[in-house]
C-alpha cells in the first residue's frame, strides 16, 4: 500500500495514474472540503480524510501503508499558506507518523535550491522539511525538482495568461537571464514511480531537471510563439514587480501574479544536464512550442476565470 499525501495537485494527478499503471495499491490522503476532489478518472484509489495537523487523522491514514510520497507543498497557494506551516510543519508531522506506523520507505518532493538559510520563503521551508525527513528514521529519498511545465501547471500557465491577456506589453522581471531547466510532469512522475523500487536511492536526495538551461527571456518568447501572439517585453527591476505582486495578492484572494511566482525567477536554479537519465535512464522532454502545443487549445478567459474559483 502507498499513501500519497497532495494527489489532487499538479504532480499528484499526473502521478496517480503512474501508480495505478505500476500495479501499486494506492491510498490517498485529502485534507476535508465541500467541494469534489480534483482526481484523475478511472484511477482507483483508497481515501483517507486527515489534515497535516489531524495527529489522529495521519496515524490511521499510515495504516498498512509500506511507502508514502510526500507532495504537499504551499508554493502555490498564495497568501493562505503558510510554508512554515504547510510545508515544514506539514512534512514533520507527516514523517512522525510514518516512523510510529513501521513505513518502510518515504519519498520527499521537493525543490532545487531547497535550503534553511534561504532568503525565499517556500524554499527555506522546503529545506527544514528536508532535515525532518532525514531526521525522521524512515528510509526516505528526496527528490528537488526543477521547474515543472505541463497542461495544468501554474507557472507556464500564468506566464501564457499574462501574455495571451495583458495589453501588449510583458513586464519581464529583471534582465531575463536566470537560467530555468524547465522538467516536464510526466516525466518527474515517471522518476518518482520508479524511485518506489529503486533501493540503491535510499537516504539521497536527488536533483532533477530538464534536459537544457533556459534563460527566463527564452521561455518568455516560446510561449508567445505557441500563442501566436507578439508583446513588448520591458525589463522591469524585481523589487517593482515584487511590491506589485504583494499589492495584488492583498487585493485578490487567488492573484495571477504573486511573490512565490517571482521567487522562481529570482536566481538560476539548475542541475545536471543529465540528472534525470543518469538515475532512471530516462531521456526527458524538452521545452519547445511542440511541447507546448496544450497551450493552443486553451480558452484563456475561461481559463482565468477557473483559476480564480480555485477549481
């Protein structure tokens, strides 16, 4: 049995039916809502209803669980979460009952430039929760992964809705050059199910990316020609757009442009070039408009208007 904790975000959904083709037993643990969760069909899973905080709620959704994989994280929740909370406090709790109910094997995602002493919030939590997993004496693997790109992501999403719907001009934060080595979500879920049986993986921490560096400015001109759209791009400084995005956030419950958004952007954030097919053998897709095609099929206000509603 495998408990995944975060299996209705962007790497959970993508993963469950990765699980399901695997042969493996899955259970999922889903934080209490009225509305539906977000699944994918026609993948059958376990659900167990526990919040990080539930002690009570962890330790029967660990029951007969062998392995769980750690998802949840706050680097897309906007102001509402916390990353000491969700992120660092969340996987504490999370590797505690793992190590009272005998897991055998627990598997982190997390995030390249994961650190305690980083200067950016989710990152400086992704490291504490880091030092919880390998503190908790389950046999873990950590996975930091780079920027994840596909149909249901939230960065290339956002920066295709900026540029599909703003007014002509794109404020590119700084000069554009921090390097992104953008890693497709199939493949990282390809990586993680593979992790399960990989025993030579026990107790690292693996760094995954894509298969090539790009420059932020790069990315930005991919994405208009996928969209068939041209905007002026005008270097702004980051601490501008920064004070914009906070504004907007206190504005907006879900804003399109937020601090977390630009953090991503704020330094390059790269591996090996080879990571991904060094420890699976796997030779990762590329970012380009073929890759990108998902994009062209999108109807952007209703698109928009989804992502606002937080569906």
């Amino acid at each position: 049995m495998i408990l995944v904790t975060g299996a209705t975000g962007f790497v959970g959904r993508a993963l469950l039916p990765r699980l399901a083709e695997g042969g493996h037993t899955v259970r999922v643990m889903l934080r209490p809502s009225r509305r539906s969760p977000q699944l994918p069909r026609g993948v059958p899973v376990q659900v167990s209803i526990a919040r990080l905080d539930d002690e009570r709620g962890l330790r029967a959704a660990m029951a007969g669980v062998e392995a769980v994989i750690h998802l949840v994280g706050s680097e897309w929740r906007g102001p509402e979460g916390d990353p000491l909370i969700v992120d660092a406090a969340g996987t504490r709790g999370v590797a505690e009952a793992a190590r009272a109910a005998g897991v055998k094997r627990l598997i982190y995602l997390s995030h390249l430039g994961a650190d305690r002493a980083s200067a950016y919030p989710v990152l400086k939590a992704k490291g504490i929760a880091e030092e919880f997993v390998r503190q908790s004496g389950v046999p873990y693997t950590i996975l930091r992964s780079a920027l994840l790109f596909g149909p249901d992501d939230l960065f290339v999403n956002v920066l295709a809705a900026l540029l599909k719907l703003g007014p002509g001009v794109f404020l590119l934060p700084g000069d554009g050059r921090s390097a992104l080595q953008p890693l497709w979500v199939d493949d990282l879920a390809t990586c993680i199910e593979w992790s399960l049986a990989e025993g030579s993986f026990l107790n690292e921490t693996l760094e995954l990316g894509g298969p090539e560096f790009i420059p932020l400015r790069m990315m930005v001109e991919t994405v208009m020609e996928v969209l068939g759209v041209r905007r002026l791009v005008v270097p702004v400084r980051p601490v501008y757009l920064r004070a914009g995005a906070w504004f907007l956030e206190q504005l907006l419950p879900r804003s399109l442009l937020t601090t977390r958004w630009l953090d991503y952007l704020a330094i390059s954030r790269t591996c090996e070039l080879t990571s991904v097919t060094q420890y699976f053998g796997l030779k990762p897709t590329r970012f380009s408009p073929a890759t990108l095609g998902y994009l062209r099929d999108k109807r952007w206000l209703p698109e928009l208007r989804r992502f606002f509603q937080g569906a």
